[in-house]
C-alpha cells in the first residue's frame, strides 16, 4: 500500500478514535449534545492544529474540513448510543474502561505517526520533528480535559505521554534511516497500544509527591 494512502486511513482513524474519546468524556461529565460534538471534534483535531501552528503550516482542519465532519458524525452516534443506553453504569464497568482504553490509545498512537509524518516535510530539526509528533498525539486529550475541568490525562496517569513519547522516538528513528514507513507505524502503533494497556491493567503510573495531609 502507498505509505500516503496509508497516512491518510490513519488520520481518519485516528480521528474517529479520538473523537469517540472525546465524546465519552463529555457524556461523563454530563454535557449536552453540543458539548458532545465540540469536546469530541477538539479531541480529534486539536493536537493536529496545535502542531500546524507551531509548524507555520495553514491547519488542515481547514485545508480539508472532512475531518471535523468525520469527527462530528462520530460524536452524534456516541451520543445516540449513550442516550438510547440511559444507563450510565456502564461507565462504570470494566469492559466500558478497557474499550475506552483501547480506543484512546489507539488514536494516541496513530497520531504520533500522523505528527512525525506531517512535521517531517515542514522542519529537519530532530527534537522539533519528535516534540511535533507527540504534541499531535496529546494536544486534543490535553485540550479536552482542560475544557472539562479536569487535570489533563499526559500529567497525572498510566503514562500517557510516555507513551507517546516512546513511540515517537521509534517511528522517527527507523523512518531516520530507512524507508520502512509503514513497518515503522506499525511498530510505534502497537507499542503506544501496548504500553498504554499494560499502565492501565497494572495500574502503573510515574512517581508522585505523596503529600501527608495531616
């Protein structure tokens, strides 16, 4: 398959997965459908506009608003399923939190392929290119958890931005000195999918000031 065709069905999935992300956390914290779709669209796109800026690059979201339309169809089924649902115990449960896991980490990792990808073409600076390519994967989670006031994710749990950060350096590394782009999404797809899980099954996080509040 041509690696462009290959990055452009990443966007979208990763966008799709995103936005599913999004809306769940809306739905959590009791948004109405509106709230849904701009948390859920902010989710998907947000990390991709963060970087364009950072890049000079005309954001793509308004280069190709298919994204956003993507994004916003997906947030209103989310919707509809939860309030058909009407049982939000099922948020709950562990089933809910491993697909809500799985999902979220999926979009985590194919973004940091779509950031390394796009700012690959725009800079040569290596530090640049890997910090474009994780602020990619957790700008829109950074911007949905701030726009529901809540702490974001990358600062507080089971490693996310580790994650991130992990397989930003693959991808950029092998695509650095060959040509194997789409053995290298692959790989730094499934090891984002992978670290993420396991820091959630184990529970793990990064060391935290245990503050005596006596």
């Amino acid at each position: 398959m041509d690696f462009n065709l290959m990055l452009t069905i990443l966007e979208y999935i990763g966008t799709i997965a995103f936005a599913i992300s999004g809306a769940l956390i809306a739905i959590e914290n009791r948004m109405d459908i509106l709230g849904v779709m701009i948390l859920g669209c902010t989710t998907a796109v947000g990390g991709g506009l963060l970087r364009d800026i950072i890049i000079g690059r005309m954001p793509l979201l308004f280069e190709n608003p298919g994204y956003v339309i993507v994004a916003a169809i997906t947030t209103i089924i989310v919707f509809v399923v939860m309030y058909f649902l009407k049982n939000m115990k099922v948020i709950e449960s562990r089933a809910y939190q491993i697909v809500y896991t799985i999902i979220d980490s999926l979009g985590l990792g194919v973004f940091v392929v779509v950031g390394a990808s796009v700012a690959k073409e725009f800079v040569s600076n290596h530090f640049m290119i890997v910090f474009c390519s994780v602020l990619t994967a957790v700008g829109g989670g950074m911007l949905r958890d701030i726009m529901s006031a809540h702490i974001p994710a990358i600062f507080r749990k089971h490693i996310y931005c580790v994650a991130a950060i992990f397989g930003a350096l693959v991808y950029y590394l092998i695509i650095l000195n060959t040509t194997l782009y789409s053995l290298a999404a692959t790989l730094a797809i499934l090891l984002v999918v992978g670290i993420r899980y396991l820091a959630f099954h184990f529970k793990l996080n990064l060391p935290k000031v245990k503050i005596n509040e006596e």
